[in-house]
C-alpha cells in the first residue's frame, strides 16, 4: 500500500532569508529585475529538493510569492486597482506598489498600497484585494502554471496551488466609490479561473490544490453554498483535472455537509486544529473522494505525536478504499522556521529533540506515510520520536509550582484599577499637563544598519557591554531630543536595544528559549523570529527600568513612555507551550508584565504603554468560540495594568485589525488611551466608534508606516478631521499608524514633521 505525502506550502524566505535580501537589494536598486527572478527561481528548485529528499511524492508548486499570495491571486486575475494603472503592470513595478506604495515626486507618482490585514488568527499579514463595480476580470499573469512547469522540468510530481475563487472575492472590500460586494461578481470570475485552470491543465497538472480557507469561517450557507457550487461546477468541465479543497485552520463544521456534495475530488481536512471533524468527515465525505489528512501541525515548532497521528491516520485508512488517503501538513509550512538545522549547538540537546520546524515537519509528513504502509521501515524513526516527546512530558524545567501557585492564588482585586476612567483622567491631565490633540508615536523608531552593527559586536563580544551601552544611551538621547524639537508631547526611547517586541521580553524572562534562524514571515520582507516558550513564565528581574529611567532624564519637561508589550502579544508571536491552557501561560506572562509596570512607576515613569496588536489576531475563527478568548485576554491585560497609581497612565496599542467584532473587549481593557491602526482601512474605524462609543483617550493612525511614502500634511488633516466628527476633541490623539522600526530616517522625520503641524493646525482652529 502506498500513501501520497505531501505539505500544503513551503516557506519562502529560505534557509537564510535569500528571498528577504533579494527582494530588498531589488526595492534599493542594487539588483536587476532579471536577478530577482533567476534568484528566486533557484530558491523554488533548492526548496523542491528539499522536501522530495525528505520523502514527500508530490511537491506543491505556485505557493511561492515575492510578498503576499493573495496579492498575487488577485494580480493574477487582473484585480489592479485604478491608481496603479499607470504604473508597468506587466513587470513588477504595479505589484510592489500594490504592496508597499509608490512615492516618487521627480515623475509625479504618489500612491498608497493595499490595505494590509492579519491572514485569518495568524501573524502572517496580507493584502486586501480591492474589488469595483463591473470589475474587468482578465488573466494577467501565469504564475503558477509557470512555477509548476519549472517543477515538472526538474523532474518533481507537482501539485499546483491556487488561491479558489470564493476565498479570493471574500477576501477582498468593495473598492473606494463602489458599492457591489465582490462575491457578487464570482460569476464574471469564474470563467478567468477556468482560463488558467485549463493552462495547468495543458501544462501537465493531474491535481490542483484549491486553496478556500473561508471553509473554516462561520458562512451564510446558502450564500457560501450556491457560490461554490456556481464556480466548482464550472472547473468540474475541464477535462483532466481533479481537485483539492482545501481548508485549514480549524473544523468545517456545519460546512462540511455541503462541501462534501461539491464536484471536487478530494478534501483536505485540518486534524491538528479541526479535529472534531473526523468522524463526521468520514461518515460524511463520499468514499469515492480523496481525504487528505492535515496531521502536521504547520503552525507550531513542536514535535509531533507520531504514534498517536499514526493511530489517527490508521483509522481513516480503515474506513476508506484504498489510496483515498494522503497525507499532509494541517496547513502551509509558511508559519514554520525553515530548518533546525542551524540551531544544532546553539539550543541544548534536550530542547532541539523537542522542536519540529519546516524541514523536520516535512519529514515527519513522510515518516507517518511510510508508517501507514509497513511501520517496520521506519520503525528506528517512530522509536526516537516517542523518547523525544516522552522527554518533554517528564522534564522538570517545564513547571515551576510558584509560579502556578501565584497566579492560582488571585482574586478579582487584580483586575481592576482602583478609580473610574474619568476620576482618572482627570488626575492624569493635571499631572502630565498636555495639550489639546496630544502627539507621539508608537514607540519604535528606525533600526539603522548602525544600531544593528552595535548589537551584532556586542553579541560576539566585540564590542564591550560599557561601550554597548554608552552607544544605546547615545542614540536614544539623540532621538528623545530630536521629538522634543519637533514638538511632539509624549516622548518615545526610539527601543535600539530591542530586536523585536516579543523577543526582547522573552529573552529577559524565564520559562522562554531562543533560536538562531528560526524566522518566519510577518509581511512582505518583514521577518520575525519568535521565542518559545516552552514551560512556566516569571520575571527574575526587572527588564527595561533603567532604560526607562535614562531616556526620561533625557527631558526635563515631557513625559518618556515606558514601553512593554502586553501578555496575549507576547503569547501570540511566540511558539506556545501545548500542554496547557493558552490562558493559563497568558496569565503567568501577565503577571511578569504586572511587576515591570509597577517597577516603572515606581521609578517616576508617569506614561507606560502595554502594547496588545494580536488582540484581534487572537479571537478565535468562530463566533461560539469568542465569548472565552475575549474574557481571559481581557483579563490578562488588566492583570498587567491594574497595579498602578490613578495618576499613571496607561497606554496600549492595536495593529491593522477589523475591529468592530471586539471594540467592546477593547472598551473593557481600561486602558486610559489607545493608539490603533487607521489610515490603511479607509478610516473603518469610524464605523466602529459611531456603533459603540468609546469613553476614554483614542489616537487612531494618520498615517501608514509600513509604506516608505510621506504622508502630506493636507492627507493627513483630512484624516484628522474626519476623526474629529466622532472623537470629543479633549480625548484623540495624534500618531502614526504603527512603529516606525522599519522605516528610514528621512522618511519618518518628513513624516513626523507633517503630523505635528496637523496636531498644531488643530489646536489653532479649535481654539478660533
């Protein structure tokens, strides 16, 4: 008996972030579009060996992208919006514009990018197609008939991925000036679909892998179903092809009546976070259809179970025919680090024997094939694997009974501050004496290849902790005296000591460990490396006081945030413990945070901002699972909070979220302000507020940082203007969108500048 293996997608950045470096040589002009493509061909080749020397019989082809895959979905069927008509939208100029925005003022070229948003409860962000009236669907690009081609070339049994027409349109927002929903345009789509479908069909494809994650949402059935239906009726008439669906994520739940009637050849079925499906899967999907079972689980960095996924796998292979059953990852490897391999001698033996990134889940996906079909052969590979997770359930650094006793011994007292929002407000007003339409920003400030430099000797040891210092004391002294020239009112320490916002802390507490190159794509080329946390967390010491401290005595007359990242962030951009309740390790994380808050009060720090941009990115895809995710990371951010004074204020931060499904969580964090994201979502915020209201101090973003465009002052006024139409004038704020990290430092002083005048125009006219 032979078992298909397969993963749904392989990451793209490569072993050593190669796409990253190229992409960003490419956007500085150091490298030739032509350079560009024959680099990430290579990529694409080394990546495809990869996994066919670990086992796999068939290799996914057309889930690599130079940023986001919907965007090239959508750049496929010709979704381009007006503004980028002008650009070559035959190379790649449109798409990265599409992406990041285009500013070049010597031609006359100005235009934004894409709104961008969180890839269903991951950190993975895409970009949002934006669909018009009577919208011109044409086959613009070939992509991955191309990518498979190259497959097949190489000799590779290949299965081409394709983003399907239904989560492509649902995906997408009716474009500025239009009014129809894009669903409603499935009909004018489909037969662009069945263009390209048909080429992968010429080209060679048996299967195509259909991409429909919105399988995995709670939908309107007889929407949703009348939709699939209208579109995979139509691909049903190409001769030659069969189809995947493929969902991931969670369960199909109620959806999975009515996909299993579709005229598709087999399902994909997430086991790892759906698994209540199953047994209604296999009473459910006719027996004709293939089964491809998701056992790997795609989006965390641990070990899998392979006798007990073997089990599993075993109990669908009895209830099906045989070779209806493949084997797979629960989703795409994207949201795995690329290989262990590099962590050899940097992790100890007994924390690497835990892990599982790409490579290894590739290989674990082979391991549970060839098990299925005579376990003998594998039989040295099952027995390390059961020693290895056998270690992680005995290891007594995983628990530490204080810490679970601390948090066990709480009451509600821990959960609330100890006056009302205005009895607060009002003290915090006559302490920190601000003016009207306050400014600041988020707090990062850009990571120049000299800061990075500095970090880089320090960490080899070539540069002294002494001088390390005196340069971060520099720099940040330098950037807080910069703020105050401009004007802004509340002061940021610019972060150079930190990396990342999530790696920072978890390398100042306990119960997390760290890798070397375990990064994974956020955006774009944007990279994150997220710690693991591995077993009970507390805080050994304090972790940014005496930063805080320096970078207030930097001014004399305005107040310097104190800036920590907030529990359900630090949770959700790390790799999680599995072995108990995600609200238990965010309590524990909470209560770290807690003492740092404390710490800084008590070291005269009168603003302290406890960032939580994966709030949104947390709640759970079905609406029966809200009501308990919003409780506990409620709780866990006011447990973080509540051990201050009246007088201090807090602050949080949320990123690029739709937010209406949980303003009324947001409203019950307490927080005295908070910064949110706005400019890229065509101020959807104002929806939000006009339905709630929302009490307390609120800056939503004028600008979008993740663009290197400068935002006008006129743009940016408008912005503010609208706000002020629902936010009293006594409670908004000035800001940008997000962090300024990644940016340069032209940019974000031109940037900076204009925000400030629009603050200070405000002021004048309000007063007049």
């Amino acid at each position: 008996m032979s078992i298909k293996s397969t993963v749904l997608g392989f990451p793209r950045m490569g072993s050593d972030r190669q796409l990253k470096k190229l992409v960003e040589k490419f956007w500085a002009g150091k490298a030739t579009e032509q350079e560009l493509v024959e680099g990430s061909k290579q990529l694409r080749a080394d990546h495809w060996a990869l996994q066919k020397q670990h086992g796999l019989t068939e290799v996914p082809a057309g889930d690599f992208s130079y940023y986001d895959h919907v965007l090239d979905a959508a750049f496929a069927v010709g979704i381009i919006p007006e503004r980028y008509q002008q650009l070559d939208t035959a190379g790649t100029q449109a798409y990265f514009a599409m992406a990041r925005g285009l500013q070049n003022k010597s031609i006359g070229i100005d235009v934004p990018s894409l709104e961008m948003k969180k890839w269903f409860d991951t950190n993975y962000h895409f970009m949002v197609p934006e669909v018009a009236d009577n919208q011109k669907f044409v086959l613009h690009s070939t992509k991955v008939v191309d990518e498979f081609k190259e497959a097949r070339a190489l000799g590779y049994t290949a299965r081409p991925v394709v983003l399907g027409p239904v989560s492509l349109l649902a995906l997408s927002k009716t474009a500025k000036g239009s009014s129809t929903k894009p669903l409603e345009q499935l009909a004018s789509l489909v037969p662009v679909y069945v263009e390209l479908l048909g080429q992968l069909a010429a080209a060679g494809a048996e299967w195509v892998q259909m991409d429909e994650p919105v399988l995995a949402l709670d939908l309107d059935a007889a929407v949703y179903k009348a939709a699939f239906e209208q579109a995979y009726s139509e691909f049903a008439k190409i001769d030659g092809l069969k189809y995947l669906l493929t969902s991931y994520f969670n369960r199909l739940g109620e959806n999975l009546a009515w996909a299993a009637t579709l005229p598709v050849h087999g399902i994909h079925l997430d086991l790892v976070r759906g698994s209540d499906d199953l047994d209604t899967a296999l009473a459910t999907i006719p027996e004709d259809k293939i089964i491809s079972a998701g056992l790997i689980n795609g989006r965390n960095i641990w070990k899998a179970n392979l006798g007990q996924q073997l089990a599993v796998l075993n109990k669908i292979i009895s209830a099906r025919a045989p070779g209806r059953v493949w084997v797979s990852s629960s989703c795409s490897l994207l949201h795995s680090p690329h290989s262990l391999q590099p962590e050899v001698g940097h992790l100890d033996e007994e924390t690497l024997g835990w892990l599982s990134f790409a490579e290894e889940k590739v290989e674990e996906v082979a391991t549970l094939a060839a098990a299925a079909a005579d376990p003998t052969t594998v039989q040295a590979k099952l027995q390390v694997n059961a020693a290895n997770v056998a270690s992680r359930k005995s290891s007594e650094r995983i628990t530490r009974p204080a810490v679970q006793q601390r948090l066990a011994a709480l009451d509600r007292s821990f959960y609330t501050r100890k006056a009302p929002f205005t009895e607060r407000q009002t003290l915090q007003r006559a302490a920190l004496k601000l003016p009207l339409f306050p400014t600041t920003t988020i707090g990062s400030f850009p990571q120049t290849a000299e800061v990075r430099k500095a970090r880089a000797q320090f960490r080899k040891g070539a540069l002294a902790e002494a001088e390390y210092t005196e340069y971060l004391e520099a720099e940040t002294r330098k950037c807080i005296e910069w703020q105050d020239q401009i004007g802004l009112d509340v002061l940021v320490h610019g972060e150079f000591e930190r990396t990342d916002m999530v790696e920072f802390f978890g390398e100042n507490l306990e119960g997390f460990v760290f890798t070397k190159k375990g990064w994974v794509q956020s955006y774009g080329s944007r990279c994150v490396k997220p710690p693991v946390i591995f077993g009970d967390v507390s805080r050994p010491k304090a972790m940014t006081v005496d930063v805080a401290k320096f970078a207030q005595s930097c001014s004399a007359n305005k107040p310097v945030k104190g800036m920590l990242t907030g529990p359900v962030t630090i949770l959700k951009w790390s790799f999680v413990r599995d072995d108990q309740p995600l609200s238990q390790t965010a309590g524990q994380i909470a209560l770290a945070i807690r003492d740092e808050v404390v710490d800084l009060e008590a070291a005269g720090i009168k603003v302290i901002q406890v960032d939580e941009p994966a709030i949104r990115e947390g709640l759970p895809l079905r609406k029966a699972d809200y009501a308990a995710y919003l409780e506990w990371s409620v709780d866990v951010f006011r447990l973080a909070t509540t051990g201050v004074t009246n007088q201090t204020q807090i602050h949080t931060h949320f990123c690029y979220s739709d937010f209406n499904e949980i303003f009324t969580a947001i409203q019950n964090l307490d927080a005295d302000v908070i910064t949110i994201e706005n400019s890229k979502s065509d101020l959807k915020l104002l929806g939000a507020l006009e339905t709630h209201g929302y009490a307390a101090e609120i800056g939503p973003g004028l600008y979008d940082i993740h663009s290197p465009r400068v935002p006008s002052v006129e743009e940016m006024t408008a912005r503010f203007a609208a706000l002020q139409k629902y936010i009293p004038a006594e409670n908004l704020w000035a800001n940008p969108d997000c962090g300024l990290k990644t940016r340069g430092w032209p940019e974000v002083k031109e940037s900076l500048e204009n925000l400030v005048a629009v603050a200070v125009n405000a002021r004048l006219q309000h007063q007049a």
